[in-house]
C-alpha cells in the first residue's frame, strides 16, 4: 500500500516537473532573437527618448554636467565629424578660435573657463580627445563625451 502510494507521488512529481519543462521551452521559443536590430520606438525606449538626427551614421553621446548628471544621447547624421552632428542637432554651442570650434554649451548647460573657470572637455571612448570636436572623423562603434572640468 506505502509503495503504491509512493509511485503515485513519484508519478505526480514526474508530471509537474514536464509540464514546466515544457512551459518554459514554449516561452522560450517565442521567435524573437537579442542580435536583431532595434526599432526605432525600441531605441528611444532604451536611451530615454534621446534620439536626435536623421542620416545613415550614428554614434552614442553623452553629456556630463558639473553635478556628474549623465545624459545619454544617440546621434543620426550624415555629417563628416562630431562637431558638425552635435551642431546639426543643436547640442553644442561654441565660437570658432584658432585653435577650432571653442565649445561653450552642450545641451543647453554653459560652462565658460573665462567666466566660470570650468570648461567642457570631449572625450572619445573615455579618454580624453587628442582632437577637437570639429576635427574628429565619426568612427563607427565610437562613443563621445563631453564633460565639465
């Protein structure tokens, strides 16, 4: 009698344990694939809306105030370097000096050595720029920054 009673127990548990195998190997197969490109509502989603530009190169951006506030932007364009995609784009504001385009707003936020005595640093791939933002080529896979220091 115990042994019938067992084998009805082990049967019961046998059972439960397919049924969710199989409820997780039917969820799990639901055809969508993580290599697939984003939509565009997907992207917005995923960078909080901050999709800006139109054009067939696109790069991800960011914004540090003095505050350390990240925003994160991903930029569409079709212009040649950074400088020339953030302008398009109206991110950043600057005056043009000898040494190229002197970088006085980024994203509406004003951070002016002469007045303030902090400036807007780029970055490219985390590391300080040997280039200014008006020099330097968009690479695909890159990401820029700017950053008041």
């Amino acid at each position: 009698m115990k042994m019938r009673n067992n084998k009805k127990l082990l049967s019961f548990i046998l059972c439960m344990v397919l049924i969710v195998a199989a409820a997780l190997f039917t969820n799990g197969c639901n055809g969508s694939t993580n290599n697939a490109e984003p939509s565009a509502t997907e992207a917005e989603n995923v960078n909080g809306g901050n999709v800006l530009g139109e054009g067939n190169k696109q790069f991800a951006f960011t914004v540090t105030d003095k505050d350390g506030d990240e925003t994160a932007f991903e930029i569409h364009t079709d212009k040649e370097t950074v400088g020339e995609a953030l302008l398009e784009v109206g991110l950043i504001e600057g005056e043009d000096s000898e040494y190229g385009l002197y970088v006085k707003s980024v994203n509406g936020i004003s951070a002016d050595y002469d007045k303030d005595g902090v400036y807007w640093a780029f970055y490219v791939n985390g590391e300080y720029a040997q280039s200014g933002v008006d020099s330097t080529t968009i690479t695909e896979g890159d990401t820029y920054s700017f950053k008041v220091e």
